[in-house]
C-alpha cells in the first residue's frame, strides 16, 4: 500500500475515533428559518393553513411568555399588606403561564413551524406593554396584569374562530382549552383584589333627612 494511502487511512481513523474532547464553537446554517413550517406530517393541514396557525400562535405565544414574565416580576416586587397573599397568587399564575407557554410552543412545532423562543424576540413581538424597571404599587401591578390578559383573551377568541374556519380543531381545542379558559379563571382571581369593599366595618347605610 502506498504511503500516501496509509497516511489518509490513518487520518480518517483518526477522524473517526471516538474522544472525550469537546468539541466547541461550532457554527453552520439555521436548519429551518423562523416563519416557515416544514415536513408534510400526515396531518390533513395544507400548507397555507399551517403557516398562518403558526403565524398567529406564534403572537399568542410572545404575549403569554411576557405575561407570564410579568407575573415573576410582580411575584418578586410586591409590597404592601397583602404580599403574602399575592405573593403566592402570582407565583401560581407564573407557574400556569409557564405552563401554557410549553403547550402553545409544542403545537407551533408540530405544525412544521418555528417556535419563537429567545426574550429579545419576545420583546419585538410582544403587544404588551413593557412595564418599568422599578416596582409599582399593588393597584398598577393587578391592572397592568389585567391589561396584559385582555389582549390575549381578545386574541384567544379570534384565532380560535379562525381555526375552526380553516379546518385546524387541534389548534381551535388548545387556545379555547388551555389558554382562553386559564386566562380568563387568573383575571377573575386578579380582579377580585380591586374590588373597594371594607375590611373590617361594615360600611353603614346612610340615613335619609327629610325634604
């Protein structure tokens, strides 16, 4: 054999082992880029109706991780006579969202689709307002959280009319199961705490003087 020949065999052996090495930096082309959808799954979903499911869930999905964001940030700077209590609420909320952010991810990609996932993408998507770095009373907080659910109740309802036109029950079954019906038992929750009742004394009935 030649030496030239032993010399290649040699390196592809070489190339071939198995090592503890790790090997970093490595880079190559997107396989897939974001806004598309791929692989023709035997789903009985044309391709134009996956692509604008996955367009639109994509939008619920960059508010409901704002939203569930916003939630950890209320959870962490809650003050007041109430902390203890939404403390804890806001941190179950956070954990439903969180929740409803791996479902609505999970059907974007077996539609064939791109799930937005990094914040600063979030951020560009969102339509949510972005709130201050600071922390706010309890009023602000519960009113931007509610601010917040409305626009993706708003949203829930219309792309599940869409869905339901177009043929997609999966995704019409998702938003009005697990994230219409969640977001509108958390705003019940929420909205409660804005309600201007007494604590502790009963507010009397005033008496009426005579005309």
């Amino acid at each position: 054999m030649a030496k030239k020949d032993l010399n290649a065999k040699s390196e592809n052996g070489a190339r071939n082992q198995v090592s503890a090495q790790p090997r970093l930096h490595q880079s190559a082309p997107e396989i897939q880029a974001y806004g598309t959808v791929s692989h023709m799954l035997p789903l009985d979903l044309e391709e134009p109706v996956r692509l604008e499911m996955t367009e639109q869930l994509n939008l619920l999905l960059a508010d409901t991780m704002t939203l569930r964001d916003l939630y950890k940030k209320s959870h962490w700077q809650v003050a007041g006579p109430t902390f203890y209590q939404l403390h804890l609420l806001f941190d179950k909320h956070y954990g439903e969202q969180s929740e409803i952010v791996d479902t609505i991810a999970e059907r974007i990609q077996l539609l064939g689709g791109v799930s937005i996932a990094m914040a600063a993408d979030v951020a560009e998507t969102t339509r949510i307002e972005r709130p201050p770095r600071g922390r706010e009373e309890v009023p602000v907080q519960i009113s931007r959280l509610l601010d917040a659910h409305q626009i993706i109740i708003g949203h829930c309802r219309k792309l599940a009319g869409l869905a339901d036109e177009l043929g997609d029950d999966g995704t019409n079954d998702l938003v009005v199961s697990d994230v219409l019906r969640a977001n509108e038992l958390q705003v019940w929750f929420l909205s409660e705490h804005l309600v201007d009742a007494p604590l502790v004394h009963a507010e009397q009935p005033r008496l009426r003087t005579a005309g």
